[in-house]
C-alpha cells in the first residue's frame, strides 16, 4: 500500500528535530543517572520526560497531519484529472 500512513517520507527538517530531540533526552539522561544532587536530577527527568512527550505526540501528529493534507490533495488533483479527460 503506498500512501503517507505506509510510507511517509522523511524531510529535511525531521533529522534536525530528531537529532535535536535524541541529544537533548540523551544529556538529560546521563543527569539523572549520574548526577549526585537531588535538584538536578529532579529537572533533568522532568526535561526527558517531556522532551519525550513532544517528540512522540506534537511532533508526530503534525507530521502525520501534513503528510494526510499532501496526499489528499494529491487524490483529490488525480480525481479531478480524471473527471476532466472523461469529457
């Protein structure tokens, strides 16, 4: 099946929000698990966790709705085009 649920494409920009993404849980990380003072790591998990919610919620439905909206209005341009050489 081809389509943006089966095969979306990859931008240009979702490898800098991906790698923006991974480096910012990936620090946050490392100050929870090897930090010594309460305050800091108590951030820093907070920080991964919501850095984790963006990426996996905000991020993903916007993509998904973008890439829904590029291929409508592709089906829709063809349903015209076919309509249009019927005549």
């Amino acid at each position: 099946m081809n389509g943006p649920f089966w095969n979306p494409k990859v931008r240009w920009y979702d490898w800098f929000a991906a790698l923006f993404a991974a480096d910012l849980i990936w620090e946050n990380a490392k100050i929870v698990l090897f930090s010594e003072n309460f305050l800091s790591t108590f951030f820093a998990s907070i920080a991964v966790y919501f850095a984790w919610d963006i990426w996996n919620w905000y991020c993903g439905k916007f993509r998904l709705r973008q890439e829904f909206e590029k291929f409508s209005a592709e089906v829709e341009q063809h349903m015209n085009d076919l309509t249009e050489n019927k005549k």
